[in-house]
C-alpha cells in the first residue's frame, strides 16, 4: 500500500501531529485539571524507535510530509533531542510546540538536531494573570525561552494564545504590541471544548473577526491570501509583521484538514475531537510488519468524520483533554 493518505471525502492527510508525552510541568487551566491527571506509565509511552517507525511508515506510504511534536509538554521527554535526531532522517518538515519554560536550555540543540520550526504557547503577558492560567509562576522564563529560540536562529518565532473572554481578551493589543516589538509571530487561538475542567461555554470564544477589529483598530491590518495553514493571516500596513488567527471553532477549517495525531502511547486519532482511536502500538508490539501498520491507518482515516460539529446539539466532547491529545 503506497500512495497519498486520502478519506471519504477526498482529504489527502500529510500532516502527522505526534505526542511525545502526557506529563507536563504546567497545569493551564483551559488543557489539565489542577491536580494533574494519572500520568501514563513508562512501558505505556511509545519507545523513541516505536514512534520513529510508525512515522517512517506513514512518510515512505503515504508521503506524509510534515511532523509536530507535542504533548503534555514535548520538552520534559527525557533526550528528547535523540528523538528529534531520529525524525529529522526522515527528511520531513518537523516542528514542535512547546510551554517554552525549558528553551533556554533546549533551543539550540533542538535545531542542531535537525527541529526546523517552534511554537510557543503564551497566553498572557501579565505575572499574576500567567500564574493563574498555567498554575505557575513562571512568566519570565517563558519570555526568555522566547528570546532563546529566536537566538538560536529559529525564524519566524511563533507564539500562541489562546483567547478567552473575561479571561485574557483584554491583552490583544498587547500581544500585537508584544509580536512587532519582538519580531515573533502571534498567532491567537480561538478557544475550544477540550479543557479538563469544563469550563469552555461557546459565549467564552473570541471570533476572529472581533480579534481583528480589536487591534486594526490600534495596528491597522490586511488579509494575507490564504494558504494550506490553518491560521488566516493578516499584516500590518505599515510593514511591522504580521499577526494570524486560527479560527478553529467560528471558522471550522475540517473541510481542508490535511491533518492526524498519534497519541503518546500510540493510539492513532483521525480528528482533534475524535471519539475512537485505532491502537496501533497494540499492532507494533504484536510484532506486525509495516504493510498492517499502513492498512491500519488508511482504515483509521477512512473512517475520518465531515468535521466536528462544536456549538451544535449533537457535539460530542472527546473523553481525553488537550493534553492528552497534543492540540
Ligand atoms: N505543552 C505544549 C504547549 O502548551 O504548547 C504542547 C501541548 S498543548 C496541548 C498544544 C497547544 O494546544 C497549545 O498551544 C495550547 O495553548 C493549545 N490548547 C490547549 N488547550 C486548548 C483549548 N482548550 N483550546 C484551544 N487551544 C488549546
Ligand atoms: Fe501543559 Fe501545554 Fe496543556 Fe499548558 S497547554 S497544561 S503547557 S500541555
């Protein structure tokens, strides 16, 4: 079996989202409840060499050419750098997303061994406000990992906020001050219903359009054409940068969703909010040769659903949280 990674409704897949972990050193209150969650058990996680083979299946079948690290927080994997290393042969495009609390330390040998792309989730710029959001207080080391990962060369830096109402959305402005004095990319995220206390209401999210309206109306902006990104673009007319907006709940992107994720301990999932989850470590460790492996995961993306249907009565909330999913 070779040959594009397509599903019912004509969605070539070509982005594969790996979670290298569940554990995380934050706890922000919109992806982990305050007392954490059972962390999986070391034998449960993927091995280094696991997760390196079912990606190598899915770029040499099915041309899969772009890999993210995620997590829990990708960074507290123990040598993860090694991980990297091994994926970087694949020769895909690879990014991760990070806390950032830990780049000061990681930045440059993560581009040494081969990571070509950051995110950086921030979600406010404000000490006490950032304490009660990750549940740490740990703002200025995010900044500085930021300043670390632009100094070991990493172009563009980008940085996602989640927007909340009543919560943060009062800092937009500042974001945008934050990104053009910085020289990073903000790019704001409307919230979803992946938070493991609940508390995510559809009157909670910010629209794009009114995130645009907020800072236009201090930086004015312009739509960039659209690529195959799930953020929409726009840049500032006076050249200073440019912001984006990943709309994924007022603008469901599903319709072009080029996306699957693998879970940390190897279960393969078609959609951010899917329901079911196809075990492929199961397979792997039950000795399966690479040809299963593929026909496993062209049966889990056939089975990919139109698109999630948040703010509708027939939503259904996955049973894992963010963290466990890997955003
Ligand atoms: N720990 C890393 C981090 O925070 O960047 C990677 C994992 S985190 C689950 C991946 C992304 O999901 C982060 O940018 C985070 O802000 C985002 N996220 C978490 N919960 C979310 C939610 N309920 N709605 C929208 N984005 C969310
Ligand atoms: Fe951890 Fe990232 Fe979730 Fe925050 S968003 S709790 S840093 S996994």
């Amino acid at each position: 079996m070779v040959g594009p990674l397509v599903d019912t409704f004509g969605r070539t897949h070509r982005d594969l989202r790996i979670s290298i972990t569940d554990r995380c050193n934050f706890r922000c209150t919109y992806c982990m409840p305050e007392e954490g969650l059972e962390w999986l058990d070391r034998s449960e996680l993927l091995s280094f060499e696991e997760i390196t083979q079912l990606a190598r299946v899915m770029v040499t079948h099915f041309g899969i050419d772009s890999i993210r690290l995620t997590g829990g927080e990708p960074l507290v994997r123990a040598n993860v750098t090694e991980l990297v290393a091994m994926l970087a042969e694949l020769g895909t495009d690879m990014a991760i997303t990070t806390n950032g609390s830990t780049l000061r330390r990681h930045a440059k040998p993560l581009i040494d061994a081969g990571m070509k792309r950051i995110n950086i989730s921030l979600d406010s710029l404000q000490r006490d406000r950032f304490l009660e959001l990750t549940r740490r207080d740990e703002l200025d080391t995010v900044l500085d990992g930021i300043d670390a990962a632009v100094e070991a060369g990493f172009s563009p830096v980008k940085i996602n906020a989640v927007v909340m109402r009543g919560v943060n959305d009062d800092e937009l402005v500042d974001f945008a001050r934050f990104g053009r004095e910085r020289g990073v990319r903000v790019r704001f995220i409307e919230w979803m219903p992946l938070d493991a206390d609940e508390g995510w209401s559809n009157d909670r999210v910010v629209s794009q359009q009114e995130i645009i309206d907020v800072i236009s109306a201090e930086f004015p902006l312009e739509p960039v054409q659209r690529g195959s990104e799930p953020a929409q673009r726009f840049r500032y007319l006076d050249g200073q940068g440019e912001v984006g907006v990943i709309a994924s709940v007022t603008q469901a992107f599903c319709g072009d969703c080029d996306r699957v994720r693998l879970t940390a301990e190897g279960q393969f999932r078609n959609c951010l909010f899917a329901v079911d989850e196809f075990d492929l470590r199961s397979l792997l460790r039950s000795g399966a040769g690479d040809e299963a492996i593929a026909q496993e995961i062209q049966r889990a993306v056939t089975a990919k659903w139109a698109g999630h249907q948040i703010g509708k009565v027939n939503f259904i909330r996955p049973h894992r949280s963010m963290s466990q999913i890997g955003g």
